[in-house]
C-alpha cells in the first residue's frame, strides 16, 4: 500500500501533537551514536572486501588545458601496479547537489589545477600511491583567469523595487559597505572515499555520499549503465556539509576501476585532495546599502555580491536568499553577480547562501544602529516585514522576533546604543553583538516503507542517508510518535538505493522530507489497522504496543495476527507554499575578547535562538545548532581557503592550515529551541534546521569585535591581522595602542 | 611516499655511520618527517629509526639541565625541574602543536623539523629548498605565514617551531655527535638563514646525530612565551616572543628575547639586550627595541603584517613582564 500526498494546502491538524506515545521532540541520543563513537559503525572505506585492490586518483597540475597523453607503461612495471585507468568517462569535477547527470566530462580537460585524471590501480594503498607520482604524462596548458575581479561578470539574478539611489540620498542615517568573505571548505572529518563492486553487469558501491537518488543517476549516467544497474549503499556519511551532495572523481573513477577489472576497488581521496578538488564554497564580494528614517525605518535596501565558479557550472552561492525577505525597505537593490574563473568547482558547502549572505547585512544592521544611536535589537524588531517586500507574500511562520528577545534575556543582553571600548580586562578588550539569522526552508520529494512486524515492532527504510545528523534517530521517533512504539522497537534501515527514494540531505530538506514521507506510510499503516477492527481512523489511539478505541484494547501482535504490515509513504512538494515565504528564523548573541596588542580575538560564550518549525528531537536539533555556531566561528574569524595568485591552486590543503575551529576556540554555547508549527512547511509542520545556525552567527562576532575595540572590520575572516589594522585605523588619537 | 628500507640503529655510532650515507634519514617521533613522506616531499632511500638509543633522559648537567634528543616534548614540558627553573620553556612547549603529536614528538625532531611553507609541502609547486634552482613558489604567492627577517630572494621561509625560541632566549647548546667527533652548538646558531642554499636548514651534517640539548645555569627572572595565531591551539605562530626578563632597581638587568615565526631560524638579536639593560622600562624604549629588531626587515604583501604584529608582539611582552602600562 502506498499513502501518496502532494502537499497543496497547509496541514493544520498537527497530528503529531495528539497522538500521546510523547517520543516526537524528545531529547533521545542517536540508535547508532554508540556504534560511531566505539568505531564499529563501518564507513565506505572501511569494508573488508576479498581481493580488493586499492586505486590512488592522479591530478594534474595544470590551471587549464588538457591531457593529450597518459603513459600507462610508465608505471605498468612498478611493484603491485595492476592497471591505469585513463576512460572518458573519468570525470574530474563532483557533479552538483541534485544534478541526477553526469558531471562534466572527460576528465582529460583540465579546468582547474589539481584535477584528478586518470587512476592507478596496485595492489596495495602504498604502492598505487607512489605509481600514481611517477605516472608519465603529456600535456597541454593555456593561460586561465584565476582571480574574479579580473574577468567580465555574467548576471545570475536580481530584483528591482523604487529607487534605491534615490531613498539613499533622501535618507536620515545610511549605510553603504563592501564587505568580503572568502572561499570554505566543508572540511568533513572522513574524507570521499568508494568501494566498487562489479558482478554479473551489475555495480555496488560503498561510498559517502549525502544524496543516493540523485547520485544514482548521476553515476550510472557517467558510466553509460541503467539505474538499475546501479547500487549505492551510505548507511553512515562521516560528515558531508555539501561537500557529499553530488557524485565526486573517486566514485566514478573506482567504479571504472571495477568495471574494468573484474575486480573489487577502493579509492579514498587524500586530505589534500579533498580540500583541492571537491566543491568549495565560493568567495564573496558583497555590497550593503541601507537607508533608513530618522526612527530606523528601512526605506531601501540594496545588497549586491559577486561570486564565482568554472565555466559551464550553473551554480551561483546564492547571498541573496535571505535579503530578499529578512528586512523592510521600500526600494530594493539585488543582485548577483558570476565570474567565470577556474579555481575548483564551487557549489553547495552548508547552508550556501546565507551562510555568508547574512553576516554582511548583519554588520551592515549594526553600523546603521550606530547611526540612528538605537540599540540594535530595537532597529531589528522595527524593521522586521510585515509581508515579504518584494512579492507581498505573508510568512507561513517567523519565530524572528521571539528569537531575538528571548535570545537576548538569556544572553543578558544590555540594550543600549553600542560605544566600543567600554570593557578592558588586562589586555583584552572585551564586546557584544547581535545579528538576525534566517535560512530559506526546502522540501524534496521523498519516499519511505514503514512495516509493522507480527511481533509488533516496526521497521523504517529508505534510502535516505544519516550525514551525521541523527537521522537515525528522528525517524524512528516520528514512527514511534506515529504507532505507539517506544524507540527500541523501531529499526530505521538507512542509506541504500535499495530501499525507497527518499530525499537525500541538504539544504536541510531531510528532515521535513523524509519525516512526512515516514509519517504517511505510518497513516497508511493506522488506518489499515482502523479498517481491522472496524473504526475509524480518528478514534484509534496506538499507545505502548497496544491498540485502543472505544471499547477495547488489542496488543499490536495479536492485531496482526501473525503478519506484517507494510506501507510506503511518498511525500511530494506542492502549492502549500505558493503564496507564502516560508522560512527558519533565528538570532545570534556573542560575547568577544579582543586582544589589544595583537588583534586575536577570542569568542568568550555565544547564544543562539531559533524557530524551525517542529523540534523532532531536542537533542540532535541542538547539536546542530551547536555545530552551526562552532561554524560561525570559524568563517568569523579563521577560515579561508588561500588560492595562489599565479595558477589558482589552493595553497592550504590539509587540517593543519585551513584553520576550523579546534576545541579551545569553542566556548560555552547556549542553544535555544522555540518551538512552532509551520502547516505550510510540511505535513509534520516541521522546516529544517540543519544549516540555520549559521545563518548570520559570523556577524554577531563581527559586531562584537566593533564593539569592543572599536575596529570595523570588513573581510572575512577577522585574522589577528585585520583585526589589528583596522584597530590602528580607528584608533583616537590619544590612545596608544 | 617511496619505498625505503627501514633500519634500527642499536647504538649511536650505529646511528651515525647509518646516517651518513647518501638519501638517509634519522626517524625519531615521526611527526614531520612520516607526514613529509607521505606528501613526497622527503624520499629517503633508508630510514634509521634512532627511537630505541637511550636519548631519552632529562638530567642534571651541573646546574643546568640536559634534556635528551629523544625526550619527548610532553616529558620536557612537564618536567619538575624545566617548570621551575626554565618556565618558558615548558610554556612554548605546551604553546605547539597538540597533546598528541608533543606526546610522540622529540627534542631532536623539534629542532630539525621543516618548514611548514605551502610550496614547500606540494611536490608540484617551484620551491627552492624542496628542489634546490626550481624557484620559489612563495614569494609572488601565499607568503602569509612567511619570514620578514633574514630572507634571501632563494626562500623566505620560516622555521615554524617554538620550543627553540625558547631555546634560543636561554642560550641553550645542541650536543651534537657523529661517527668521528662531537661538538656543541648553540641554539641560537643551530639554525640558518637561507642565503644560497635555502635546501639546509641547519648546520647538522650527513651523520650527525642530535644526542641532547643542554640548558645553562638557571637564570630566574619573568619568563614569558607569547605565540599570536588566529586560532588559540594547533596553529603555529605567524608571530612568538620568548622573554626571560630581571629587573632591579626599576632597570633591565637581563633581556634575552629570542622571535618565532619572523625568519628561517628563532631570531634573537644581542644588540636588543645591550639597549635594554641598564635602562628604565617604557613604551618608548620598547619601541626602539623594536626599532632594532625589524631594521631590515622585509615583507612580501601578504606577510606585511607581521612587521607591525612584531612590534606590537614585543610591546605586549616587555609591558606583561615590567608592569610597564600601556
Ligand atoms: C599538525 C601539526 C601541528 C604542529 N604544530 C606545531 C607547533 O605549533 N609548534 C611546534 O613547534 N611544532 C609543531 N608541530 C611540529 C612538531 O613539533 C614536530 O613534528 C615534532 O617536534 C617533530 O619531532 P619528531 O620527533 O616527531 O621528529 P621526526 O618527524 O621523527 O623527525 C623530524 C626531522 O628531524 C630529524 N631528526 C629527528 N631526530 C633527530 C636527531 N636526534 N638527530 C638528527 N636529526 C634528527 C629527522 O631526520 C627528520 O628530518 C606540529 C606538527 C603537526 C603535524
Ligand atoms: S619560501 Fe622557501 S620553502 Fe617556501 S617555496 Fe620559497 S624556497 Fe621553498
């Protein structure tokens, strides 16, 4: 049986709300937590595998050009070396998040330097690696721009509202600021890695990977193989961040491998070729333009940002997402811009977009404050639309305002107009900021099989994956929630193309997605219940394994009879969302330590407070939030990826030198989780929050750095550098340092 | 990483005639020089694993101390008499790196360990002291984290390490063996600018062997580390002042400052000390002191910060050890 729902009207009803198993939103740890921590979840690479040879990805170092000659003998001869795999079908970009086709190929056609090309495959790990440095090889270079402000822009999108020069000139306050970001990497913890297998015309695939439906399609379409040809197992993803989204080089090339060999391969990139050759998040060049009333009332609004990615990729770092409808402002300004340039593929890395897209109209909020002489809480709340500006659409929901109040009691924020230099310990200088945070909410189609087993335990399947995000876990408790089962006696099988289509993770999307699909297939398993014992849907409650309506209980085993029941929910987006702007919200508080001398700047505590809709599980949403303000820090002040001036090849390539935040640079964090219920957003009235807590945390540091030393900084990250020269500059002439 | 072959040296003649033949290679804690490896940037055709010579021990050496080669940095950094009588030391110690690595990394690996230059550590990129006439990568490029003191159009690459800075301020000695004669070296000539020959980082020849570092006679005073880097743990230093610093009578009696991050080896310049001593602390005369260290000091664009950050650096340090009020 199969319960089907296009979601065109908003579902009031919050099911989830009356059904009393009280497992939806509980703070449960993770099914698979245990087996991740004790190591004895087992990930791509880590399959055991009989006569399994080892391939190592060989790049080039070429900005652009192309391969006219692989010379296989070269290596051939070298101990363990079994073949060089040099196919067409090499592919050496990742294909893009939902792609479902192939990446750009061949491989052959070198777009940015450290394209992988070709692989060796040996015996052993060792032996392919030092074959794959010694592989000969002939090729063809061209001179390629590298840096985005060097070549001519493509637009990608804008919007035009009034006349934003205009309400500028005619403004009381204004600000009018070019703030940069530059290039992240997703940094996950385990790097791409694949096992192929290929028997009897048909392939399996251990991989990491966010996405299966899709990446199904876009593997199978690289190799010229059906679908169904084609399977992919994920049942753990060591961290994606984007990075996972689309199918990348390693999974192509060992599936070539495989093919070719009649033979099981793995390929696990390197750290350095994770960091070179899978999507980066582009680097940013921003422009804010506010213009306000004497009271703070937004009269336009103008963000402008140039990014860029390879020629022949669609994707654009979407910054303006969340302009578009965060704050007010009559007359409007946006657009984006596109260089073509041929540094690594850019594309989704967490929360693309307005990961930094709001911190820069955060800073930019916050410098208008100063003008109006308002605290920036209270221009926030002014300025906060009453529909979206631009199409007039109401919000499905918005916790905006609840967050930023409730943010600030618990931060104990003192509202007043900022004065920096207010607090010194010893040599630090110590400041607070503010800023909104908001992140576009998605829903992707997403199947899922729920059975209820004759002894009255239910089985989950899709092949969604669990990037580390407690997918795991949410599932089992909308089930739970659903049948009346406590969390152990659900298993939630994950991560294999095997089992129904659900929506893969990213964009946040999983949860809401997979969640409704899980959530009809178990209204599809209740009512065939209901139909049994002969009443209605409505007046069955399913409660601790027992069945109970007016007039009597059945335990769930007895119900079915020996049997299982089984039922596939298919979640499709629809029209509930046409005329709405749906959305999670947030706000972000920080609390920094300057250093006067040097300019380090240390975060002392942050508080975030966010509305996403439904809370599946109190804890795994925490955690991502947690993971969201540990990600501000780090585009706040340490991340970058460094690209040389001269070929474009990315300099910092390992853990050692793109600098994440380590443990000591990740204070106390407080998390607070406002509850609400988006009927729009999906059946569960869930929105995702996945990438939400970093959705413009960056700029509440930056406005605490302000506010501390006095130092507008306006490049991310605020390295001790610019932190320190930007001191220097707005020092007062009496200070010494 | 190439195939080599792996030897264990017993003893240290062993070691030191092991050494000195052509493409090999001491193996100690095997943080660098495993890593380096594995990126192929080292392709030592033998390794000698020097790990079980009894170079371990940390002992009295009169009244100094004498930390063994192979100590590990952990063993140092807490050891008994290094906190109470060389603290900056065990400061810069515990200012590098992580738990782990300090708990494999040794004295003598610390000291010999490479520059952390991004041309340097990709087999594919120009650099000079990787592969001696190939250019340097660095210098039109990524010179973030590069020297501004003693370069050499060859190579502007720093020594990366901390526990030598420290070294470097107690006038610590390097014992030094090989199969023919030992000799001693002081830290602070231990290191080399790059010059010509950018590919030798140290004065250390085939077959020398590292068998300890000696501390002198404790000298008390303040003794401070300061290392600024943009994340507060396992980074290394874009900028590191170690001070060992006395006062009497409100005047410099001792000021032996040595600098991390700023050139191919830990600077220390003896003419900071001469304007020092004697004088009356002031931001002004910290300001001449720095005067004297970045005289000739020349930065690359993306590494022109470090000169004020030296500066700065070093005012912090002497206004933290003479209470001297900004
Ligand atoms: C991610 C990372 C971060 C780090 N951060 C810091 C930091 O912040 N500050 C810092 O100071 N260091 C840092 N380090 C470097 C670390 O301190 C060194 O790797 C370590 O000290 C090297 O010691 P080892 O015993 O492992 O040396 P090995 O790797 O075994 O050897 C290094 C070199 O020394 C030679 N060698 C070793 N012992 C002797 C000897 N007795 N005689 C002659 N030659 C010898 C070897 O031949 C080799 O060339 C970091 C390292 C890593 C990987
Ligand atoms: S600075 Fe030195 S180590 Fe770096 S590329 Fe130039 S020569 Fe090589």
């Amino acid at each position: 049986m199969t319960v089907h729902l296009k979601q065109d009207a908003p579902d009031n009803r919050d099911v989830l709300d009356g059904t009393g198993q009280g497992v939806i939103g509980a703070p449960l740890p993770r099914p698979e937590g245990l087996m991740k921590v004790t190591g004895t979840a087992t990930y791509a690479a880590e399959y055991a595998v009989e006569g399994c040879l080892e391939g190592v990805l060989v790049t080039v170092p070429v900005t652009r050009g192309e391969v006219l000659s692989i010379d296989e003998h070269s290596v051939l001869t070298m101990p363990g070396v079994v073949a060089v795999i040099s196919d067409e079908r090499m592919t050496g970009r990742p294909a893009q998040g939902m792609a479902g086709e192939a990446p750009f190929q061949p491989a052959q056609e070198v777009c940015y330097w450290g394209q992988p090309v070709a692989l060796v495959v040996a015996d052993t790990f060792e032996q392919a690696r030092d074959a794959a440095k010694h592989l000969a090889m002939e090729w063809r270079s061209e001179d390629a721009p590298i840096d985005p402000a060097s070549v001519e822009t493509e637009e990608d999108e804008s919007t035009l509202q009034g006349d934003l020069a205009h309400a500028m000139a005619e403004a009381a306050h204004s600000v009018d600021v070019v703030i940069t970001t530059e290039g992240h990497a997703s940094a996950a913890m385990e790097p791409h890695a694949a096992l192929a297998q290929w028997n009897d015309g048909a392939l399996t695939v251990h991989a990491s990977l966010q996405m299966l439906k899709f990446n199904r399609a876009e593997l199978a379409d690289s190799l010229g193989l059906e679908e169904e040809q084609v399977r992919l197992l994920s049942p753990y993803v060591g961290g994606g961040f984007g990075s996972k989204l689309g199918v990348s080089q390693e999974v192509v090339a060992a599936s070539l491998a495989a093919m070719k060999l009649g033979r099981p391969v793995r390929v696990v990139m390197s750290r350095q070729q994770v960091f070179q050759t899978v999507e980066r998040r582009s680097e940013t060049h921003q422009r804010i333009r506010l213009a306000a009333d004497a009271e703070g009332k937004l009269t336009g609004f103008g963000h402008e940002a140039l990014v860029s990615n390879l020629p022949g990729e669609t994707f654009a770092e979407p910054v303006l997402q969340s302009s578009q409808f965060l704050y007010a402002g009559e007359n409007r300004l946006l657009k984006l811009d596109l260089a073509r340039i041929h540094r690594m593929t850019a594309g989704s890395v967490r929360a693309p977009g307005e990961a930094v897209g709001v911190q820069t109209v955060e800073q930019a909020m916050d410098m208008l404050a100063e003008k109006v002489g308002m605290d920036p809480i209270e221009l926030r709340l002014r300025n906060i639309p009453e529909v979206h500006p631009a199409k007039g659409t109401p919000f499905s929901s918005r916790k905006l305002a609840e967050c930023l109040r409730e943010g600030a009691a618990a931060f104990g924020w003192e509202p007043r107009p900022r004065a920096p230099r207010h607090t010194r310990e010893g040599e630090w200088w110590i400041g607070t900021g503010v800023a909104s945070g908001a992140r576009v909410h998605f829903v992707e189609e997403a199947k899922a099989r729920v059975t209820l087993r004759p002894d009255g335990t239910a089985l989950v399947e899709t092949d969604m994956t669990d990037i580390g995000t407690g997918t795991y876990a949410i599932l089992g408790q909308v089930a739970g929630e659903m049948l009346g089962l406590v969390p152990d006696d659900i298993e939630v099988r994950l991560g294999d193309t095997d089992l129904p289509p659900g929506s893969g993770s990213g964009g946040s999307v999983g949860a809401a997605s997979c969640g409704s699909a899980v959530f009809l297939a178990c209204q599809g398993l209740r009512e065939q219940l209901a139909k049994r014992l002969n009443v209605g849907a409505d007046e069955l409650a399913l409660k601790d394994g027992f069945a109970r309506w007016d007039g009597g209980e059945k335990a769930l085993p007895e119900l079915l009879g020996g049997e299982p029941l089984e039922c596939t929910g298919h979640f499709e987006p629809g029209a509930s969302t046409e005329d709405l702007t749906v959305s999670s919200f947030g706000a972000f508080f920080a609390e920094v330590a300057v250093n006067r001398w040097t300019g380090e700047t240390r975060v002392r505590r942050m508080t975030g407070a966010f509305g996403f809709g439904r809370v599946l599980n109190a804890r795994t949403a925490r955690s991502q939030c947690l993971g969201g303000l540990t990600w501000c820090i780090g585009n706040a002040l340490t991340e970058s990826l460094l690209f040389d001036p001269v070929d474009g090849h990315l300099a910092n390539c390992d853990l050692a030198e793109y600098h994440v935040p380590v443990n000591r640079d990740v204070p106390d964090l407080e998390v607070l989780l406002l509850e609400e219920r988006d009927a729009a957003a999906s059946p569960i009235q869930a929105k995702g929050v996945g990438e939400l807590g970093l959705c413009g945390g960056a700029g509440a540091i930056a406005n605490a750095i302000y506010d501390a030393c006095g130092a507008r900084v306006f490049a991310y990250p605020m390295t001790p550098d610019r932190v320190m020269a930007a001191m220097e500059s707005s020092r007062p002439p009496s200070e010494s340092t | 990483m190439r195939p080599f072959d792996y030897q264990r040296a017993e003893r240290l003649e062993h070691a030191a005639q092991l050494t000195g033949e052509p493409d090999t290679l001491a193996l100690a804690g095997g943080t660098n020089l495993v890593d380096l490896m594995k990126l192929q940037v080292e392709t030592p055709q033998t390794l000698v694993d020097i790990g079980r010579l009894s170079l371990g021990t940390i002992a009295e050496d009169g009244e100094g101390l004498r930390i063994g080669a192979l100590a590990t940095n952990t063993a140092t950094a807490v050891h008994p008499r290094v906190l109470a009588d060389y603290p900056v030391l065990a400061r810069a110690i515990l200012a590098g790196a992580t738990q782990q690595l300090r708990n494999k990394a040794t004295t003598g690996g610390n000291l010999c360990q490479r520059t952390r230059c991004y041309y340097f550590t990709n087999i594919d990129q120009p650099c000079n002291k990787r592969e001696p006439g190939s250019g340097c990568g660095a210098i039109k490029g990524i010179a973030r984290i590069h020297a501004v003191l003693g370069t050499s159009p060859q190579c502007i690459a720093t020594y990366p390490g901390d526990m030598a800075v420290a070294m470097a301020a107690l006038d610590a000695s390097v014992e030094i063996a090989s199969e023919r004669r030992s000799r001693t070296v002081p830290v602070r000539n231990f290191h080399r600018l790059p010059g010509d020959t950018p590919e030798k980082d140290n004065v250390l020849e085939p077959g020398e062997i590292i068998t300890a570092v000696t501390l002198p006679a404790p000298v008390g005073g303040v003794q401070l580390y300061r290392k600024v880097r943009e994340r507060s743990s396992y980074a290394f230093a874009l900028c590191s002042v170690a001070a060992v610093v006395d006062l009497e009578e409100g005047r410099f009696t001792r000021a032996d400052l040595a600098f991390g991050g700023l050139a191919h080896k830990p600077w220390h310049d003896p003419r900071i000390a001469d304007l020092l001593i004697g004088s009356e602390p002031s931001l002004a005369l910290f300001d001449k002191a720095a005067d004297l260290l970045l005289e000739g000091a020349e930065s690359y664009g993306e590494n022109d910060f470090k000169i004020p950050l030296a500066r700065r650096t070093l005012a912090a340090v002497l206004c933290e050890a003479t209470g001297v009020e900004p």
